[in-house]
C-alpha cells in the first residue's frame, strides 16, 4: 500500500487539502463511497472542482491515502498507550482500551477501512496482513520472554484484531447493551484473555 | 429484519427465482451491491428484464432476502455441528470449525454479509444483534450449569463472534500463512479460549 500524494507546503493549501480530506471523510461515511463524486468533496469541502485535481489524481487516490492516514493514526494512538507499558498484559489492555476509544470517538473508521473490500480487496487484505505482522512482531517477542504461552502467534493475532475489532464494533454502532462502561468491556475482555473461558483445565 | 418475499411454488418460476438470486450473489461479490444494476442481474440469469419484478420489488429487497438466506445457512450450519455436542467447549469447537470450513467454500459471504454497513447499517447492526442474542442464551445456559465462568456473556458472545470471523476472514482471503490446515487453526484457538493466553495466571 502506497502512496503518492505529497501534502502541500504552504498554509493555504494546506487548509484546501485538510478540507478535501475532511469533507470526504465525512461524505464517504455518509453514502459511502460509490455514492459520493469528485463533484459532491469539493462542493462540500467549499472549492473550486478543478482544485481536487491539483491534490489528487482521482477519487480512488484519495480513498487510499485516507486509508493509509487512518491507519497510521490507528497504530500512532494505540502505541502511544502500549509504549508506557512494560508487560504483554498491560500492553493488550492498554490497546484494546485505546481502540475502542478511538472508533466510539470516531465510528467512521470502521466504514472507511472495511469499504476497502468493495473498492479494491487487496486494500483490505494489505490493510490486516500489515496490521498483523507488527502484532506478531511484539508476541514474538513476548513469547520468548515467557510471558504469553507458545502459541502460533500468527493466529493469535487474527484472534486477539477479531476480539479488538468486534469489541469496538459493538462499542461504535451501540450493538446490544451497556456500553457505555467501557472499562467494564476492557475488564470482561482481559479477564477471558487471562484466565480462558471455561471452570474446567 | 423482515422479508415479504414469498419463494414461487411451480418448478419454473422455482428455477427463474433461484437463478436470478445465483446471479445476484455472484454479481454483488465480484462487483458490490453499488456497481450491479437489476439488468445486469437478468442478463447474468439469462432471464427477461421485466421478470425481476414478479419476483422482487427492488434490488434492495432481492439483497434483504440474500442476506436473511445467509443467515439462516450460516445459523443453519453451524447448529448442526453444535447440536451433535453436549458440552460447551465442544460446541465451541465444532461451531467455529464449521464456521472456517463454511466461509472457507462461500468467501463471498463475507462481503455479501459486511457490504449491509454500506446499503443499510440498521441491516448489519440487526444481524449482528440477533446472532449475538442467540449466542448469549446458549452462554447463559453453560453459565448456569457451572461449565463456563461467571462473565458478562454479551460481552463474551462479541468476543466469541469477534474471533469466529477474523478467524475466518483469514481463511477466506488467505490472509497470512497456513491457511490450509483448519485442524491447526481450531486447535489454536480453543487452546486459547480455554487456557488464556499468558504464562502467570
């Protein structure tokens, strides 16, 4: 996943370009992004059509570096938690916590980065294998130290992004109940992570 | 989530309905809801235009239809394997299984299922809500008769959903590596679910 979008210098552009960004955003969680134009971000965004053009190639170049921004900011915001924290434990806790934070704060995210898989599924499929080789980087390591069991990280993962994920879905689109709590969501979430879900071993 | 389509009762009919609903999963797959119109799926189906609507009111309704026909094929599915079993975990085990195995042979299910986010979001937070009530009466069940932990069992059912399909969506999109061997994949998992994930309890 790349991309070739440079952000501009000056600070008017700069102010076109965020305003792009911002509106398109909101337009693309609004109907989607098949159902937004180049036509509908710049009048949204309050420029001339021409101008989208002078930031990005097409529609699809800016869903993409969209994509990437969420991304990083994403990975930025959780690792600023995980990083104040020493043990594996506190790392997932702290994570999980920040994420869901994050999509009740800004549920967009999940339509953007989800609609990647009716966009260009290589995307998506980009967007989770990426995400996960830098989970399994830090279970390596914890594995090693002898702190988490001797699993295949690979599929813990998938196992511990479909918890994060499904965790943040409920939390985002208020699926079901309480969750307003959300230290409450984390507890619940880290004890099955700690101690299993079943009475018996 | 509510459907007024009744299935036709003649042979013919029976045949023309079938095929224009292949054609649809076929089309929404490989093109999204968005980029498929009803001629394309009458085309596909070698069927009359006009003959769409003796059987669907809309393109809407045909997917509202499609979506509650994967749900109870997934439902459907997976009770088969879960009723064979008396205890929890193996119930577990063998739902997830199917789950993997199921989406393994139909990965258009997944996009078919998540695109609902982008037509109708009451559509997927319905389907979600109502796989999750199911979930948590089973849950409940297995809580009251000592064999899974006292925990808040929405909250578990989310994070039971949130594994069963990134579990899956590996699978399906072959994301990562060793994606053949869903033994593996399923011991891992129940391993997790039943041990926890770290070394000190």
């Amino acid at each position: 996943m790349e991309t070739l979008i440079k952000e501009p210098r000056t600070r008017n552009a700069k102010n076109t370009f965020n305003s792009i960004i911002e509106s398109a955003i909101d337009l693309f969680y609004r109907r989607g992004y098949h159902g937004t134009t180049v036509k509908d971000i710049t009048k949204e965004a309050g420029v001339a059509a021409g101008t989208f053009y002078l930031y990005f190639p097409s529609k699809l170049d800016l869903y993409k570096h969209i994509l990437i921004m969420l991304s990083h900011e994403i990975r930025r915001t959780i690792a600023a938690k995980v990083n104040e924290k020493k043990s594996r434990y506190d790392k997932e806790r702290e994570g999980i916590k920040a994420f869901i934070l994050l999509v009740k704060e800004q549920p967009y995210m999940y339509n953007i980065i989800w609609e990647s898989l009716y966009i260009d599924r290589e995307l998506f499929k980009d967007y989770y294998e990426s995400f996960a080789s830098r989970y399994v980087k830090g279970l390596n390591q914890s594995a090693s130290e002898g702190e988490i069991r001797d699993l295949d990280t690979e599929i813990v993962s998938y196992i511990l992004m479909g918890i994060t994920n499904f965790i943040g879905l409920k939390v985002a689109l208020d699926l079901g109940s309480s969750n307003d709590d959300i230290n409450h969501i984390v507890d619940v979430v880290m004890d099955l992570i700690k101690h299993g879900l079943f009475t018996k071993k």
